[in-house]
C-alpha cells in the first residue's frame, strides 16, 4: 500500500515543523509513505528550508513550486504528482499527532470507507481572547449534518486515489483565494459515489496565529463557509429552498443575539451562526465569496 501526503505551503516556515512531526508518526506496516510539498508562492521562497528539513528525515519529500497564491493551484499540483494508493492531505501550519495515520487507516479498514476525515484541534496563545477560545472557534472538527457525512476539509483527510472514479478531479480554482474548494471538492466526489468516514482518534493541531483572533476576521469565515455549503445544493429548486431555510435562520440568529446583547460570547456565538446562514443566502444567489487566503 501507498499513501502519498499532500502538503501546500505559503509563506510559513513552519512548514518544517509540519515536515519534522509527519516524519516522527508511528509507521505503519507494509505502508509506503512520501511527502508532496506544493510551494504556492510567487517565487520557490520554501524550497530551502523544505530541502534542508527533508535531509534529516527519513521519508521521502518531494518539493514543487506551484505559484501562485492560490491554494486550489497548489493542492491540484499535489495531485497531479500523487501516484499512489491513497492520498492524505494536510496544511503548512498544522502538526500531526504520532497516531494520526495509524488511526485513518484503521478506521478506513474498519468501514470500507473511499475519504476518512479527523480532527484539526486549535491551540490558542495567551493573547487569544478570551471568548474566542472559550468558543473554539478555529477548531475543525468533522461530523455528519442531520446523519450524513457529504463532505469534509483537507486539514486532515485521507482519500482513495489511484483507479477511483474520481482520480481526475481537481479542486476548483475559483475557490482558490476565499477557501471551500475542499468542501466543494468533496461534495462532488461523493455524488459520484466516494464514501466517508470519521477517524475520532485521528488528531492534527494547529497553533492560530493573532491576525486569525478577531470577530472580523471570524465573521468573514463564517460567511464564507455558508457560500462554500451551497455546494451541496444542485438545481435551482434546491437552492431555493435552502434560502429560505437559511433566511429564517439569520432572523432568528440576530434575534438571539440582540436578547445577549451585553454578554459578549454569547452574542457573538449567534452573530457568527447567523453569518454562516447568511452566507448560504450569498451562496444561492451567487454573490462572490471574499478572498481570505493568498495576501
């Protein structure tokens, strides 16, 4: 069996870091491992340092320079170069626990499933606010809406590649600057019959860096996440019915918060609830999503 990891890196010298923490996991047997890393920048600026980290390790990396600032560009270059079994896919800025691929394969095995998803656990510093980590709010933690599990995000995912219906997808590249382009991936293999699962043991971390603790940029997040959910939908008389669902659901948000209006986490918990419903109203009308990524 081989897996093939795919690593996209912008501008973060943590990459490294990632680099050293995949390469300290607990092996598994009989599973040929190697390290992808899409560069997205302009110039090669991660080449060195992934060059000089991958010397010290003990499983395969391969660098290549996917520019630029666009992450679809560059998780679609991963898999142009993906020639194994499966793929696993993670971000620059996370690190992956000693378990982590012990415990998606395993739970693959156990279910049969084609994409096994985890957990990307947040780590807050001192200077994170404190409603913002009482909320958890950057955490990513995957689980079924209403029973089912349609999607999941490549923080931390393992996919079946090579032979599968779905081996010449890509991720969408107009998604590529404001995020969920995995979402929308995902949404899309499964209509074509990819089966999901969730590896609850299966834990990444991600340290949040102080420009991602703001109700701003929180609040752009969450609107983007509701554009990206409208993916799910397909027609017409699926989108608008879902606006009229998500329409009720900002009234009803803003009136929950306007009622906690002096107790900020709680306002603020139903002011981004009610911003991710009315991204899902921007979604089905098709107003662009914000660019998040790539500055």
């Amino acid at each position: 069996m081989t897996v093939d990891i795919c690593l996209c890196t912008y501008r973060r010298p943590m990459v490294a870091e990632t680099l050293r923490s995949i390469d300290a996991i607990e092996r598994p047997e009989g599973v040929a491992l190697r390290i992808i890393v899409s560069d997205n920048d302009i110039t090669p600026s991660a080449q060195a340092i992934v060059a000089l980290t991958a010397a010290e390790m003990l499983i395969e990396v391969l660098y290549q320079h996917a520019p630029a600032r666009n992450i679809s560009i560059a998780r679609n270059a991963g898999l142009d170069a993906a020639s194994a079994d499966w793929v696993a896919f993670l971000d620059d800025d996370e690190t992956v626990a000693p378990g982590w691929l012990l415990a998606l394969l395993a739970r693959q095995t156990q279910t049969r499933a084609d994409a096994v998803f985890g957990h990307s656990r947040a780590r807050y510093g001192a200077d994170a606010p404190g409603w913002i980590a009482a909320g958890d709010y950057h955490s990513q933690i995957s689980a079924p809406r209403a029973g089912l599990l349609l999607t999941g995000h490549t923080c931390i995912a393992l996919l079946r590649w090579r032979g599968t219906p779905w081996q010449g997808e890509r991720f969408e590249i107009g998604r590529g600057t404001s995020g969920g382009e995995d979402t929308e991936f995902f949404f899309r293999l499964n209509r074509m019959g990819a089966v999901y699962a969730i590896a609850e043991d299966a834990d990444v971390f991600e340290a949040v860096p102080e420009s991602r603790l703001s109700f701003r940029w929180l609040w752009r997040r969450k609107l983007r996440i509701g554009q990206s959910y409208v993916s799910s939908a397909t027609g017409l008389g699926a989108r608008a019915r879902l606006f009229v669902s998500a329409a009720s659901k900002v009234g009803y948000c803003h009136g929950m918060a306007a009622l906690r209006f002096y107790g900020q986490a709680a306002r603020n918990f139903w002011l981004l609830r009610g911003a991710m419903h009315l991204g899902v109203c921007a979604g089905c009308l098709a107003v662009p999503s914000a660019k998040l990524y790539g500055g």
